[in-house]
C-alpha cells in the first residue's frame, strides 16, 4: 500500500545536506515495511539492522564511535556490501540500542556519504533514559496510521482518491454518497496498515475486529514489559477510560472518571508515557483560535 511519506523520504535521500533519518511511530503502523520498500525502490541494496533481540548488533557500540568499525559490523552480519550514496542503512527497533542513537551523530559528521534511518516503536519512551540525543545532527518524521486517502487507495478506490486530488467541490458534491460510505468504513476499519489490508483482501468486518483486539492486546503487553510496576495501574485506568469519556459530551479529560478523588497530578506519568509510546494524542483546549495555538494551549484542559 503506498504511503505519502514515501515522498518525504525521497526529498531526505536527495537533500543536498542530509543527515541521518529518525523515523518515529507506534507499533505496527508500517515503519519497517516503509524503509524496506524505499530501499528496495531507491537503492541497489539495503543493510537491514534489527536491534531487538541482537546483543551481538548491541554491543559493538559501546567501544567507540569509529564508523568504520561500525559498517564493517554491519556488513559482517549481514552478508551485504555498503557503498557510500548507493547502500540505505537501517537501523530498526533502535531503543533496544541506546548507544546507537548516539552514533547517528558520528555518522553526520564523519560519514555523510552514507544514508541511515533509524526508527523505534519506543524510541520516546528510551530518550528518557539519560540517552544523548544528537541534538542538530537529524532529521525526524513521524509515520501515523493510514490517513483516509491513503485508505482509498489501499482498498482499491483510487479514483476516489483521485477526485480528492482535484478538489473539484461539483465532482465531490456528485460522489457525495460513495465518500460517506467508505468514511463510514474507515471510521470502523481504522489506519492500520493489517487491518486495512485484510478489508481490502477479505471485506470481512470480523477479520478486522480480530486484528484490531489483537493489536490492542499487543499494546496492552507493552505496559507490563516497559514500565515500572507501580505504574502499571495508573496506565491501564488512563488507557481504559479513554474510549469511554470519548464516548461522552465531556468538554475535558476528567481523572474524576478515571477513579473517584484522582487528580491530573497522579496520572501524569501514566499520561506521558501512553503519549511517548505514540498510543494516544493529548489534544489541548485553546482559549482562543489564534496563531500559534501553542500560546493559548490551556494546559489543565485536554482531551486524550
């Protein structure tokens, strides 16, 4: 399924002063099958680097930063030549390598000639480790589930798509019915890339309602596993009362909801870290629409 981020990605590789990439996104929004297939479309080959579950790969950051070193690593296990412009450099689930990330830096200033991306699903939750972030020295993009055009074409409607494109209001105002009714189906099929898959292969709603338990349940998962056992309460509370003060007229987040007497103040980490994860957008009420927003963002009103 093509993603428009595949265009910012090619403007990246042929930026006169590029810098290495830092491709953020939740789990399984489609961020290792976006860098392959730009590799695989814009490059004579790819070095493919999977830090989860490598402790080989891991540790041969931690004796220095000499890049030289690095990429003959890399091509020793991977079997794969690098070649200055010619080969892309990925580095996937980089938070498993936090000396990793420092290295990007390294490979800015000593090694420009070699494009790198490196992407993790919880690359947010790690840079609050003390990990040295190469402040100047990247270039970020943030991968979100598929956006409604996006959908169109994945489920086969380009021509819809296509009339978006014009933004002709006559021709939209005449396929009224066919946009509501596919609206109405990205509503309930949502953007992941697996569950819009399966619709398009399947036009089963019972197949994508498995997938979407599923994925939940993968992201429920992660709470366990990352975050420290106290918190683990505050997060699933947090994490279960969004769909249902969503659900309501509410003009606010209310933490009353979440659990009787709580305030903002007790559920604050359990926010930034849903929000770190790229799990939920914290959407701040503004006290007037003016620019920037930022400036009239009220920050004890929000919804999540």
């Amino acid at each position: 399924m093509e993603r428009e981020l595949m265009k910012s990605l090619v403007k990246w590789k042929t930026a006169p002063r590029r810098k290495p990439l830092i491709l953020k996104g939740a789990r399984q929004v489609g961020k290792t099958w976006l860098m392959k297939e730009f590799g695989r479309r814009y490059f004579q080959n790819v070095v493919y680097i999977n830090f989860d579950n490598n402790p080989r790969m891991q540790q041969i950051f931690e004796q220095d930063y000499d890049i030289r070193r690095i990429l003959l690593a890399f091509q020793v296990e991977t079997g794969e030549s690098i070649r200055p412009q010619e080969t892309l450099i990925i580095l996937d689930e980089v938070q498993e390598a936090p000396q990793a990330i420092s290295a990007l830096k390294y490979f800015c200033e000593n090694a420009p000639e070699y494009p790198v991306i490196a992407a993790g699903s919880l690359l947010g939750i790690a840079l609050h480790k003390g990990i040295s972030f190469p402040v100047g020295k990247v270039t970020t993009m943030q991968l979100y589930p598929l956006s409604f055009y996006e959908f169109l074409r994945a489920v086969h409607e380009e021509r819809l798509a296509d009339l978006l494109d014009q933004r002709d209001p006559a021709m939209l105002k005449v396929f009224h019915d066919r946009f509501v009714t596919w609206l109405k189906n990205y509503y309930y099929i949502g953007g992941m890339p697996e569950a819009v898959a399966a619709f398009a292969e399947t036009a089963d709603y019972s197949v994508v309602r498995q997938i979407q338990n599923d994925l939940i349940t993968l992201y429920e998962a992660d709470f366990s596993k990352h975050i420290i056992t106290a918190e683990i309460p505050r997060v699933r509370m947090v994490w279960n009362a969004i769909p249902l003060q969503l659900a309501k007229e509410n003009k606010k987040f209310f933490f009353g909801q979440v659990k009787k007497g709580a305030r903002s103040k007790d559920f604050e980490i359990a926010i930034e870290w849903l929000v770190d994860c790229g799990l939920i957008a914290k959407v701040n009420r503004v006290s007037k629409p003016a620019m920037p927003l930022k400036a009239y963002a009220e920050q004890n009103a929000y919804k999540l």
